[in-house]
C-alpha cells in the first residue's frame, strides 16, 4: 500500500541547517515534526536529543540572520 509522503516545507534556520549540510532533510523534518508535537522549540530538540550541538546551530543561525555570534 502506497502512503502520500507528508513533506515538511522547511524555511529560516531549518534550511539554513539542511543546506549547511549539518542535518539531512529528512532528519529536519522528523524533528520539525516532534518538535511541533511536543510543543518544543526546534533548536531545543535538536539540541536535547542530540541531533546537533547547540555552537554549530548558533554559527548557522548567525549566518542565517546577519547576527554575529
């Protein structure tokens, strides 16, 4: 049996990680969707379950956002 595939439109630093290459979009989008879930920030999951360490997420967001770290 086929199931439709739920792809999660990422944008802002959840892209950014994906096209940072620190995160696969598929991994993103498992997060993006746990995160929403269990009503967590999504830089707080990754962080807590270890996905992605919270230096390499600040560097990509300052990128992302102009902001220096």
């Amino acid at each position: 049996m086929n199931q439709a595939t739920n792809s999660i439109n990422l944008s802002g630093l959840a892209r950014r990680l994906v096209d940072d290459g620190l995160v696969d979009q598929e991994s993103a989008e498992k997060a993006f969707s746990e995160a929403l879930e269990n009503k967590t920030p999504f830089v707080r999951h990754l962080v807590t379950n270890q996905t992605l360490n919270a230096r390499d997420i600040a560097i990509s967001a300052a990128n992302e956002f102009g902001a220096p770290v």
